[in-house]
C-alpha cells in the first residue's frame, strides 16, 4: 500500500499597487491558449497538477495569464469533474462521529479496496486512487474528488462505486453518512475537528471574516468543475453560470435544520456565505465586465483578490500563520517566505483562497448547491453539462440573463436562501425561470446523445411543483416526523 504524502501550500496577498502600475499586457498576444511554465493536466480539484520542474522558479506576468490559458482543452477533451461531501453519524446516538471513527473508515477503505493512504504528521488524512481522491474537510465531512469523466453515466457509477465502499465500511464501524447541507440535530460545540495544519488557518481567518466556525464544521455541497475551449469560452460560461447560481442553489436547497429545529432558510449553506469577507465570495460582478477576460490582468486579479488584504500565510513546512504578508506576483518580491520569490504553485495557492460562487482556475467550479441525495448528486451535474457544454442551450441562457442587472443578481443571490424558488424576480416567482433554464439544459443533454437527461428528472420536479427538498424535508418535520429530525437520519443515510 502506498502513501502519498500532503503538500505544503501557499496563500498569500496581492500588491495591488504595483499591480496597476506593472500592468501592461497586449489582448493579441494571449489570445490564443498559451502554455508556458505550466503543463496542462485534466480538471478538477482531485488531479494532480502536472507541472514541469519550472513550476518553483519565479513567475513572470505572463506566467498568471498562461496558468488560466492552459485550461483550454478542444470540445472533445472536455470532462465532468464531480465532487461531493456527507456528513457522518454515529448510527447509535445520530451525534457526530469522531475522529477515531472516520480514520477507522479511511484505513478500512483503503485496506479493503485498495486505496492509497494520504497521510500529514503521521496521521491518514485522505485517500488516493487513480484519479480520484477522499479528503475530509473541517468537520471530518467525507469528500470525494472525482476523476474527469466523460458522460453522466461514467459519474453515476463512480458515486455508487464510492457510495458502496463507504457503506460497506462504515456499517462494520457503526456509523452512517447524510445526503444534506447543513448537520441537521447537534450543537456547533458537539462537532469534531480535523486537526489539518491548512484547515487550522483558514478556519482561524474565517473566524475573523465574520462567518465563523459553521462553514467549516457544517456543511455539505455538491460540485461539478467544467472545462472551457478558449478565452472567449471561458468568458461566456463564468457569466452563464454565475447569473444561474442562484437558480442552482433554489433547486438544490436542502439545509433546512440546525441545532434539531427549522433555522429559517431554505439554504443556510448558502446565506452562510453571504456573510464571509464579501470581497472573496458572492457574484463577482466584473466577470460581466466588458473588460473581463484572461488578458485583462489587472481586472482578473484585483477581481479575485478583492482589493482586500488576507491575514493567513501557509508556509511551506509549519504552515504558520503570520500578518500583512504580502506577495507582489508582478515584480517578484515576497516577505517572510521559505523562497524569495513567488512560483506558480504560490499562484494556484492564492487562487485557492477565494469562494465566489462560481471560481476559475484551470476549469470553472461550480459553487451554488447543496449536497443531497443520491439523485441529487447525479442532478447537479447534469443541470450544468447541460446548460455549458452545448452551444445552443449555452447561448439560450446567455441571452436570457443578458439584461440582468447587477442588483438583480445580488437580490437573487441574497433572497434564494431563504424563499427558494418562490423569490419574486421581475414580474413573477423564480420557479418560470427554473422551468425555462431547465428546458435547456435538458435540451443540451439530448444533443449530446448520451440518453443522460434522466438524470434532470429529480430537479425537473422540483421545477413544475416549485417544492425545493428543503420545503419537503419540513414538511415532514411539521408532519409525520412530529417536529424532530431525527427521522431525517433514516431518510437521508445514503
């Protein structure tokens, strides 16, 4: 069995005043997909990066534009990338389960279906193999990172593969996974810690951003990364599928719960970012910029870095945590680092400390839903295969939004969580929308000819009855449940 050992990452703080005096980038230049340090590999979250040597050498400017650029891939290389997380239980108590228990289930997966161990300080973290991979987030919520397949079946038997080998463990441990967004019964105090160096930090600057420890500890999403051809791909996904986040996060909403009672919202997932460091998280609104593109340097990363300083530094090694470190990627200059000057794996690290609700690296990430279901994990994807990778149903969407307005898109972003699809948008509820973006996104996946639009069939319903699975969860809390969740761990265990 072999171990594969967890890598020290960077996040590190733009100088933005050098960055507009250093900016000086041509649009012909980059208008093709430039490779330079950086060589391509698959998307998602779960590859392994594939950079060449030069990847720890210093960067040049057009070293920020080529990390995006290698993205590109021809339409037939273009993959789904799937990953989704659960929150375990103890079957016996539905209290949380502890860290014993969750190594127990990784040891066990690996031992039993021949998984690589992830280990950090001794300790397994995670799970590797192939192109997959299992990591625990904050909470000790299991994640998989799936391999970029091609079609929606390749995903749906990937999710019961790992479904399968997950239940098959935890049963013998006596503990059971929630197909949800948010732990629905226990206390925040009750929650267990994954003691992950990076995790410790990032948490420490949440805590600050005014979200606190729930973001963490808590919730549960379902995501799907998809790859683009070109800049000008790119440019016209990120805007579709920022605009129809929302959309997304109504069909989806499912955290109803918190603390064993109703919290108020359809999606408190989702409202809990509302309220983390709002220049890193939300819509975003110069994507829809006409300046926007992978040239505009200046624009792309005063976007992504918010203008705003971030207090965290994860330093190679120790991973400690230090204050008003900044890196000017422009003119090479670092402080108090373990390299003098910032690579492209500083880069990648910096861009990993950003949430909006949808994010660019080297494919776009699609940030908006709720974890749930079996059903719902396969949905998600769909929705957004659909709507992205045909050029009609693509192009549908972007005129629709196309006189959106920016308050619109914060109204919506803001509201959703809590009225779901029963927000009022323009002259009636957002459910005619859902209906209309779902007509194309089942009508991308029927000229796909794969058979794949099967799997819209859970959030088709969600559409024409207008009841998110947050809606029907409390129904059953008000009804047969009789206003306790704990049936909700029998009727969510995966």
């Amino acid at each position: 069995m072999a171990l594969v050992f967890s890598s020290c990452g960077l996040g590190a703080v733009m100088n933005l005043s050098a960055l507009k005096t250093n900016v000086s980038s041509s649009r012909k230049k980059f208008l093709t997909c430039k490779r330079s340090k950086i060589v391509a590999s698959n998307q998602g979250t779960n590859t392994t990066a594939s950079y060449s040597a030069l990847a720890t050498e210093p960067l040049t400017k057009e070293d920020l534009i080529a990390y995006f650029s290698s993205g590109c891939k021809t339409k037939e290389m273009w993959r789904i990338g799937t990953e989704h997380e659960k929150i375990g239980f103890d079957v016996k108590t539905l209290r949380p389960i502890k860290y014993e228990q969750i190594t127990a289930l990784l040891n066990g997966i690996s031992e039993r279906f021949d998984w690589d161990k992830v280990m950090e300080t001794g300790t397994i973290i995670g799970l590797k193999q192939g192109m997959q991979n299992i990591s625990l987030e904050r909470g000790c919520q299991l994640e998989l990172s799936g391999a970029p397949l091609e079609t929606l079946h390749q995903t749906y038997d990937e999710l019961n593969s790992h479904l399968y080998q997950v239940k098959t463990v935890a049963e013998d441990l006596g503990i059971g996974f929630l197909g949800i967004g948010y732990e629905p019964k226990s206390n925040l105090e009750d929650a267990t810690i994954v003691r992950k160096r990076r995790y410790d930090i990032i948490q420490g600057y949440l805590d600050r951003s005014g979200s606190g420890p729930d973001l963490g500890l808590r919730t549960c999403t379902v995501q799907v990364n998809l790859d683009y051809s070109s800049e000008t791909d790119m440019i016209r996904k990120f805007r579709a599928s920022l605009a129809l986040q929302p959309i997304a996060t109504a069909l989806f909403a499912n955290s109803p719960f918190s603390n064993g009672k109703p919290n108020g919202f359809l999606s408190i997932r989702s409202h809990l970012w509302i309220d983390t460091d709002k220049n890193r998280t939300g819509m975003i609104p110069f994507v829809f910029h006409d300046s926007f593109g992978m040239v505009n340097l200046q624009l792309l990363v005063i976007g992504l870095s918010g203008m705003s300083n971030m207090h965290l530094i994860f330093q190679c090694a120790s991973y400690t945590e230090t204050k008003a470190i900044s890196i000017d990627f422009l003119s090479g200059k670092t402080s108090h680092l373990s390299h003098e000057q910032p690579t492209i794996n500083d880069w990648e690290n910096h861009i990993g400390t950003i949430w909006p609700e949808v994010r660019l690296k080297r494919y776009l990430e699609m940030r908006g839903a709720d974890g749930g279901s079996r059903e719902i994990l396969c949905a998600l994807p769909a929705f957004w295969v659909g709507l992205l990778y045909d050029d009609e149903s693509l192009q549908t969407v972007l005129d629709m939004i196309a006189d959106w307005t920016t308050e619109e898109r914060e109204m919506l972003r803001t509201q959703v969580p809590v009225t779901g699809l029963k927000t009022m948008f323009r002259d009636g509820p957002l459910k005619h929308v859902a209906e209309d973006v779902l007509k194309q996104a089942k009508d991308g996946l029927e000229r796909r000819n794969y058979k794949e639009t099967g799997f819209l069939d859970v959030v088709t319903e969600v559409a024409i009855t207008g009841v998110t699975p947050a809606e029907k969860l409390l129904k059953l809390y008000n009804g047969d449940w009789g206003q306790s969740v704990d049936p909700l761990f029998h009727e969510m265990q995966y």
